[in-house]
C-alpha cells in the first residue's frame, strides 16, 4: 500500500471503558486492510464508539430496522471512487459505528476476547468501506469472511471457536 492511513477513533459512550491497547489495535485492523486490498494512496477512516442505544437508534434512522446491532458501516465512496481530503489529498473511506456493548456479549458468546471480537467488526466493517457486501448470501458472504480471516490470522487474531452452531452442538 503506497499511503498513508489516518484513523479517527472516537469514544460516544460512557457505559464501558474501553481497554488500553483498542484504539492502536483498530488502526492495525484499518491499515491491514487497505494492505490486503492493495489500496492506492492515503486513506482516512472514523471509527466510533457507541452504546447499543445510539447505535439502534442509528440502524433505525440509516436502515430503517428498528433494533440494536453489533456494528454499521457508512461507505463515502462508490466503485472505487471516494470523496478527497483537500488538505491531505486523502481518500475519505467512510465511518464505522462499534456497539461496545454488542462486542463484549458477542466475545462472550463466542468465547474469544473483546479485542478479537473488536477486531473483527473493524476488520469487516473496513471491508463494507471498500466495497464488500454479504447481504444476498452466496460466494460473496463466503469472499469477505475468508478476507476477514485471513486479516486478523495475520494480525495475532485467529478465530479459536466456529461462529455457527450446529444441531449435535445444542
């Protein structure tokens, strides 16, 4: 990746402290991305943090489904082509919304840690940014997981459970 990537994280909530060691963990996860993706150029990213207030209220407003969520992605660019930082010359990816409160149950649920499950919902929201959508199922949902993984395996991440239950599981 030729660039530079700036990352605008952002604390909205005031239920949870987020732990020390999150916000460069974020940046890795942004900047490994756009590596693997091979990027061309500056990148500029926001990343927030909310409650699982905010961020239904946001689901809502944006998607109109009226329920909590773990994380939303709200690309500035289409096909490609984004909006420019005028004073960096960088490409403006768009803004994630982490529902802290989602990604400590869902770590929980899982059972891997809240950096992982943070982690992931940066790594898969960098991925919606660029492009990437999972929405119809398919190859496609198949694609972006097999991206996701490869990310945070190369980041120190690795998946340690399955995500799907199977009935002999139950």
């Amino acid at each position: 990746m030729k660039g530079k990537v700036k990352v605008i994280i952002s604390n909205e909530q005031s239920e949870v402290r987020i732990p020390a060691g999150v916000r460069m963990l974020v940046r890795r996860c942004c900047t490994a991305v756009l590596v693997q993706e091979q990027f061309d150029g500056s990148a500029e990213v926001s990343v927030m943090f909310v409650d699982d207030d905010m961020i239904h209220q946001l689901n809502l407003q944006h998607r109109n489904i009226d329920r909590a969520t773990d994380v939303l992605s709200f690309p500035l660019g289409e096909n490609g082509v984004y909006d420019i930082n005028n004073d960096t010359g960088a490409k403006l990816l768009g803004d994630i919304v982490i529902s802290i409160n989602h990604a400590i149950d869902q770590a929980d649920r899982y059972g891997h840690s809240l950096q992982r499950e943070i982690g992931f919902l940066t790594v898969h929201s960098m991925l919606h940014l660029l492009g990437y959508d999972h929405v119809n199922g398919g190859i496609e949902s198949v694609r972006m997981r097999e991206k996701e993984e490869a990310v945070l395996t190369q980041l120190g991440l690795k998946r340690n459970s399955s995500y799907y239950m199977d009935d002999e599981t139950v």
